[in-house]
C-alpha cells in the first residue's frame, strides 16, 4: 500500500497499517467488522487485529471513567496514533483553550488532533512505527493545508 494514497481508517485496519479501528456503533460498515475481536464502549465499538490485543486493551480500561484522561490516552494508544499527539489531546480535552495549537494530522488512514508545534516530532514518530515506506504526513492547521515529507524525499 502506497503511503500517498488516500487510505481511509478502515483499509489501514484491514491492511494491518492500524493496531485498532474506532467507530460509532451506527457505522454502516459495523455488521461485517464485528468478525473482528471487539470491545463496545458507550458510544464507539473498537475492533483489533487480535483477541490478545482486545484482552490486553480491555484490562488497561477495566475501571476506568469514561470518559476521563486515562479513558482518552489508551483509546489514543491503542488507536495507534503518537504519544506525543495523545498527551495533547488530553491536555486539550481539559483546556480547550489549547484548541488555538492544535492541527489535524493525517498519515495512512490515521487522523488525529495534536500539537502544530511537534509536528516534526509527531512526523518522525509516523515514519518509524507505521509499518509502509516514509511519505508525505498532511497537516490541516486552521484551514492551511500543510505537508512534511521524510528527509529523503526530494520534496523535504
């Protein structure tokens, strides 16, 4: 699978691109992914690759709030996204004032809200843990469309 392609959350799940996949529990697609190991949550259902990671995700939330921080940081976690990314949406989910920082990122059917300023940080996380070649991460920073492409990239 090609990093520049467009890959919605869905194929990067299947494709073993993302550890888990969250959606709504009115999804359309929601009746064939149930074939996968599942945890219901009040509003989201989410899918793993394996029913050791369903088990082990189930024990770090067993008795956890929903939602609170802890709740936010293993859905994050597991959601595959990076940590760095993670630790401000919590932040943010306390401060919305935060929002003014935050940009969506975008990178082989991840989509996720961090902090502008790591975005380098957030980029290098991506290009060493998701398992495809190095390519371009799109960052949506208030409207302005940006990009960060790998160092060997001759767009860089």
């Amino acid at each position: 699978m090609n990093g520049c392609d467009h890959v919605t959350d869905i194929d990067a799940f299947i494709a073993g691109l993302k550890p888990a996949l969250i959606v709504t529990k009115t999804h359309p697609e929601i009746f064939w992914l149930k074939r996968y190991p599942h945890v219901e949550l009040p509003k989201a259902i989410v899918f793993f690759r394996s029913i050791a990671m369903c088990r082990e995700f189930s024990a770090k939330i067993n008795g956890v709030d929903i939602p609170s921080r802890e709740y936010h940081y293993q859905l994050g976690l597991v959601s595959g996204f990076p940590p760095i990314a993670v630790e401000f949406f919590c932040d943010f989910c306390e401060d919305n004032s935060l929002e003014v920082q935050g940009a969506m990122f975008e990178y082989a059917g991840r989509y996720f809200f961090g902090r502008y300023n790591d975005a380098k940080a957030i980029a290098a996380w991506l290009w060493s843990q998701v398992p495809i070649s190095p390519s371009e991460v799109k960052i949506d920073y208030h409207g302005r469309k940006l990009s960060m492409y790998p160092p060997n990239d001759t767009r860089a």
